[in-house]
C-alpha cells in the first residue's frame, strides 16, 4: 500500500526537521531526508520515522 500524498507532505526528518521523499533504495522504499540524507524504512507500509532505525545514505 502506497504512502498518501498528504502523508508525505507532513512527514519530516526528526533529526533535522526538513521533509523526506519517497524513494527505492536496495529493493526497498524508504523515506529520505532532502537535507541530512538519513533513510527511514517502511515497515509493513508504516513509515518508522525513528532516528536509531534510520541510516545514511551516501552520496
């Protein structure tokens, strides 16, 4: 199940509080900052919006 639009518009990095996209990383979506490039999984659909659960991308 897709993540709604109003969904994605609201949520936001609790590291640096900048807005995430949805992307595909590694044959999984996941919720990337724009700014510190953090990326939180989705679980079931479910985004885990959890700093701990979170990992760096690199560039």
């Amino acid at each position: 199940m897709p993540l709604s639009a109003e969904l994605l518009e609201i949520l936001a990095c609790p590291q640096c509080k900048q807005p995430v996209k949805l992307q595909r990383v590694a044959d999984s979506d996941m919720n990337i900052c724009v700014d510190c490039r953090l990326a939180y999984p989705l679980r079931d659909g479910i985004p885990v919006m959890l700093i701990d659960e979170a990992k760096a991308l690199d560039d």
